[in-house]
C-alpha cells in the first residue's frame, strides 16, 4: 500500500495541473508554449532525478532517500504554489519533479526487495490498479480546485499531499534493502548503468514500458489544449472526461487480475499490445476523418491506455528480476526511460505547433515502437536460457535424501 502511494505521487503531480494550463496562459499572460515547457521541466526533472534516486535508495536505504526527496518535492510546491512569473513556476515544477521522482523508483524496488516471479506480478498489478485510481480522479479535483478557488489551491493541494505520505514514511515504512554506500561510488554507478544498458533484455523491456507508458504522459501536455480550446469542454468537464483514460487502465488492470487464474502475465502481454495498437490506429484515423469530438479522441486514447494495463506487470517484472543486487539502480533506468520518453515526446509536440497534428504522428508511433520491441523481446527470450531468478526453483530435498549420492540434483540445486 505504502509502495502503490509512493509511486502515485508523480502521476498525480502531473495530472491534477493538467486543467489549469489554459488557465495559467492567462493568468501569467503568457503563450501556450511557455506553459506547456513547465511540464517538460516537470518531466526532465523527474527523468534525470531517477538516475540518482535509485542508486542512492541503494546506497543510503530506501526509507531515507524517500524522506529527503519529499522534502525537495514540497519545496517545489511550494515554489509553484506562490510562483509570481512563468520562470518561478518552472522552478518550482522543476524542483517538484526532482523531488517526485523517489515515489515510483522506491515504490518498484520495494516490490522487487521482497517479491519475484508471478508474487511479484500480482502486487505489481495492484500496485497497477491503485496508481490508476489517484490520477483518474486528479484531473477531476484539479479541475473542480480551479472552478471554485483557483490555480495556486491546485499547487497547495499538492503540498497537503506530500506532508500526508512524509507521516506515512515516517510512521511506517520499514526499510526493505540492504544498504551499501559502496553503490554510491561514480565507478560503481557507471558500471551498474552500464551493466544495464549492455542487457538487451533490460532494453527491450524498459523500451516497451517508455514507449507505452510514455505516450500517455506525452498526451498530458496535448490534451488539455485539444479538449478545451478545440472540443470545448470547460476545465472542470476536462477533468471529469479523463477518466475515460484512466478509468479504461484501471478497468485493464482489473481484467487482468481475473484472467491470471487461466493465462500467466506473460501470455497477457500480446492480447495488452493488441490495443495498444488499435488505440493508436484509430487516433490517428478518428482525428483525422471525423471532427474534434471528445469522443472522437478518447475512445482511442481508452483502448490505448487499457492494453497498457496487460504490458506493465511482466513487463516490468521481467526487466527488474535479473537485477537483484542493483534493484534501485534497475528501477531508476526504467523509469528515466519512461519519462524520458514523455519529456522528448512532449517536446516533439510542442515543436509540431498543432496538438492535433502531434497525436496523429507521437501516439501511432510510439505503439509502433512497442510492438516492435515486444518482437525483439521474444526472439531475445527464445535464444538466450532464463536467468536464475526467472526460473522456478529448484525442488527442495526430502527428509533423508542424501544430495552428495545425486551430485546432477545437487549441481543443479546449487
């Protein structure tokens, strides 16, 4: 429960803002590029911060390396809260996300810390429906915080969020790793990292993962001037309407709770792309022939953000299990990936001047990109054997078995 709020809190940073950014164009009288570049400064914040998170929740225990980015994360609140220019409340979203970035690496390692193989799937997947929950129903609050008091309340929102999971930390995480400062050390980070970039298993996944997932935080820095300015919806209606995505993941992950008494997460993962991939066909296709609906835009966007539901449990299972010893650092290059996927996204959207035109190419493309790397995730599993933490262990000796007198069983125990 504890990892699930963790990793709830950038999501959540991220989506209740997204209905005020029309509104923060004219309160700062601003254009909409500059606004949308405080989600980029959110997003590179959050990517980069991730390459240290991990290593140091490593290094220094998971439960420490949490309290000290929660309080760089109501720093920025705070900044953002009180920002009196456009270049205060990129700051501020800079500094948030930096500090925000700590909940979904430690909420991934404490899972890995103490679960693996199908265990380790089906928290994953809860962890999965409990993270849809909190940003399903951000944009609605953000969206109602905008209507009835204004932008700033959103910001202090946030801070009530983040001094509430500090008590949490504080009262009652346990520390799950082993710490060892030796992981802090530049030459061991690089040759963990390095170890990382070298495991084209690590990469398939984690790219599956970046493209998927990543297209939907790129869609939170379009959507909103789609929704608003060209479907007409009111920000508050904006906020009700995405739960139509989130409610769609959510209704994802639920199926695919159910469907592990028949189907392991594996065998899930091709019937998950599979909407993935017609989500991203039919955005491109619907925007295109018929007119800017909300309809028309997030019905694909549902069917998109539902498949993903089927990818992330195996899929992030399967990159993080081989990685026992550097579990933090694991976690933290997957998600740098995966925000990094939104951050140069999100900026390819911005380049593309027309929100419109930018779902039509980013959303049908990055699908592309995961299907394609779940084939070469499938030729690399096909050729290369399953590491030991894959496999499923090993049968245990029976009272009196004699392991010296059947050295193949005792060999392949060891």
């Amino acid at each position: 429960m504890l990892g699930a709020a963790l990793s709830m809190l950038g999501p959540i940073s991220l989506s209740l803002y997204t209905p005020a950014m029309p509104a923060l164009t004219e309160a700062f009288a601003t254009t909409d590029a500059a606004i949308k570049l405080s989600l980029s400064f959110y997003f590179g914040g959050f990517a980069f911060a991730m390459l240290a998170t991990g290593p140091l929740s490593d290094a220094f225990g998971r439960r420490r390396t949490v309290v000290w980015f929660l309080a760089l994360y109501l720093l920025g609140s705070i900044l953002a809260a009180f920002a009196g220019s456009v270049s205060m409340l990129l700051a501020g979203r800079l500094v948030q996300g930096i500090g925000a970035s700590v909940g979904l690496t430690v909420g991934r390692a404490i899972v890995r810390d103490q679960f693996t193989g199908e265990p380790a799937s089906r928290i994953l997947n809860m962890l999965g429906i409990m993270l849809a929950v909190g940003p399903a129903i951000a944009p609605t609050f953000g969206g109602i915080i905008l209507y009835l008091i204004g932008w700033k309340a959103i910001f202090v929102a946030m801070i009530g969020f983040g001094l509430t999971l500090g008590a949490l930390v504080l009262l009652l995480m346990e520390e799950t790793g082993k710490p060892d400062r030796a992981k802090a050390r530049p030459l061991p980070l690089l040759k963990a990292y390095g170890r990382l970039l070298r495991s084209q298993h690590f990469m398939a996944s984690s790219l599956i993962i970046a493209t998927s997932t990543g297209s939907l935080y790129a869609l939170a820095s379009i959507l909103p001037f789609v929704m608003i300015n060209l479907a007409g919806l009111t920000p508050s209606q904006f906020g009700i309407g995405m739960l139509m995505q989130t409610g769609c993941y959510f209704s994802g992950s639920v199926v695919f709770r159910i469907l592990l008494r028949w189907f392991t997460s594996k065998a899930q993962v091709a019937f998950g792309l599979s909407f993935v991939g017609i989500g991203a066909v039919a955005l491109a296709i619907s925007t295109e022939v018929l007119p800017i609906s909300y309809l028309s835009v997030m019905l694909p966007v549902g069917c998109f953000a539902f498949g993903i539901a089927f990818l992330i449990p195996y899929i992030t299972n399967a990159a993080l299990l081989p990685f026992p010893d550097i579990a933090g650092s694991a976690s933290a290059m997957m998600g740098f990936m995966q925000m990094g996927s939104g951050l140069v996204t999100g900026m390819i959207a911005a380049l593309l001047g027309s929100p419109v035109l930018a779902m039509q190419i980013m959303v049908p493309a990055m699908g592309a990109i995961a299907v394609a790397c779940y084939l070469w995730l499938r030729l690399i599993e096909t050729r290369e054997p399953a590491t030991p933490e894959i496999r499923e262990p090993a049968e245990p000796p029976a009272a009196g078995d004699d392991w010296n007198k059947d050295p193949q069983r005792s060999a392949a125990i060891k």
